[in-house]
C-alpha cells in the first residue's frame, strides 16, 4: 500500500482518484495526527459484502459447503 502525506494528496487529489479506483490499489493518507485510507469503490463494496458474509454463519456455512461440493454433484443438478 502506499503512504501519502495530506499535503501531497491534496495536490493531486483528482490523478489519485482515478488511479485508486482504476488500478485498485488502497492509499493510506497521513497526517499530522491520524491517518486514513482511501479504497476504490470496488474494494469496499467487497469489503463490506464480506464482513456480511462473515457475520451471517448460516450463509457463510452455505457458502462453504458449496465451495466443497464436487463438481460432478453441481452439474447432476443442472437441466441443461
């Protein structure tokens, strides 16, 4: 991850925009008593669907038990 100062964000604020959101690479942004990171839309909107998944155990053990069911069973299940 990048660090950048508050100061030099500033100054390029609408170039690191762009970037972040076109290459989805987080920033941290410093300054002089805390920081902040700026995420694409993208990588918050999986952050948070995440954290949803992880904070539903039905659904996450759904989603596990998926992701463990053999391929052959998930094709039997298909019309086509």
């Amino acid at each position: 991850m990048q660090v950048m100062n508050a100061t030099k964000f500033r100054e390029n604020l609408f170039s690191i925009i762009e970037n972040v959101g076109k290459y989805n690479e987080p920033l941290c942004i410093t300054g002089k008593n805390s920081e902040a990171v700026l995420l694409s839309l993208e990588d918050y909107n999986n952050l948070i669907a995440t954290m949803e998944i992880n904070s539903n155990p039905a659904l996450k053990r759904k989603i596990e038990e998926g992701l463990n069911t053999p391929l052959k069973e998930c094709l039997s299940a298909c019309s086509w």
